[in-house]
C-alpha cells in the first residue's frame, strides 16, 4: 500500500463508503464528493480494468469506453504490479455472484 495515501483523513473517507448501504446511497454520496468529471474517470478506469481482465485489446478498450491508450496503459500496470485493489474487487463480486446462485 503507498503509504502517501493512508492518513487519517483517507481512513474517515473509506469508513465512510463503507456506511453506504445501496447504489441509491452511492450516487448521491458521490455526487456530492466527486465532480461529474472524476467520477465518470473512477468509473472509466473500472470499466477499463475490467476489460483487460478480459483479455480485451487496447483498440477494443478505446472504442467502448472512449479511454485514452495513456489511460488503459495506465490502468494495465496497475493490474499487473498495483496494490491488487481492483483484483480484490473482482474477486468479492465472483463471490457475491456464487452466494447469489445459491
């Protein structure tokens, strides 16, 4: 973890994430957060990373979400020698799937 960004006040933001209960919660928590702008860009990397977990090709990636190759370039490495945030992330979205089936 980049010690940079754990402060106190980053551990009062994600516990406050962490309060919200639905989607409903999450836009208007981050509508009053973010700007349109950064908020579209967190959703854009997502949706990024999740395409090249995919195995997608950067012009796929470009033509879908309209990222820069900067942009997928930046995201890829951050994949591949990242903290594993967004591996975290796909990993408790498989298993909220299987528990859903179930």
């Amino acid at each position: 973890m980049n010690k940079k960004i754990k402060t106190e006040a980053v551990d009062h933001l994600f516990d406050a994430i962490l309060t919200l209960k639905d989607p409903e919660e999450c836009y208007k928590f981050f509508e009053d957060v973010c700007t349109i702008n950064e908020l579209l860009s967190l959703s854009q990397r997502y949706e990024v990373a999740s395409m090249l977990r995919d195995k997608k090709t950067y012009l796929e990636i470009a033509e879908k979400t309209g990222a820069s190759t900067a942009t997928i370039s930046r995201v890829n490495r951050s994949l591949n020698y990242g903290a594993g945030g967004y591996e975290d992330v796909f990993r408790n979205l498989a298993q909220q799937t299987q528990e859903e089936k179930r």
